[in-house]
C-alpha cells in the first residue's frame, strides 16, 4: 500500500508532507462526520477534535 506522502512525492508535489498532513485532516473529518457521537472542533496551532460526551452515546 502507498502512503499519502509517496503520493504526494510520486506526483511531484512541492510539500508532500504537507500535502499528506492535509489530505489525513480531510479524512479525519469525514471519519468524525459520520461517528453517531459529537465532537467540537477547537482552532489552535492545529486542529482539535474533542468528544462532546452525552448520556447513553
């Protein structure tokens, strides 16, 4: 399997790291979109996800 940073090389990307670092953001997302749970999205240095606990999730 390739990783997202050999893509990234492999298509002459200037920044595969940060190419890769976005595109692993991107599907984190889409991962903690479909969770049934809520997660709160804080801006910092990069971004933080925190699990919104509630009862019975």
């Amino acid at each position: 399997m390739r990783t997202l940073h050999q893509w990234h090389t492999d298509n002459d990307a200037e920044d595969p790291a940060g190419m890769a670092g976005k595109d692993l953001g991107w599907i984190l997302l889409d991962v903690l979109d479909s969770d049934v749970r809520q997660f709160r999205k804080n801006k910092e240095v990069v971004n933080v996800y925190e699990w919104l606990h509630s009862e019975g999730v």
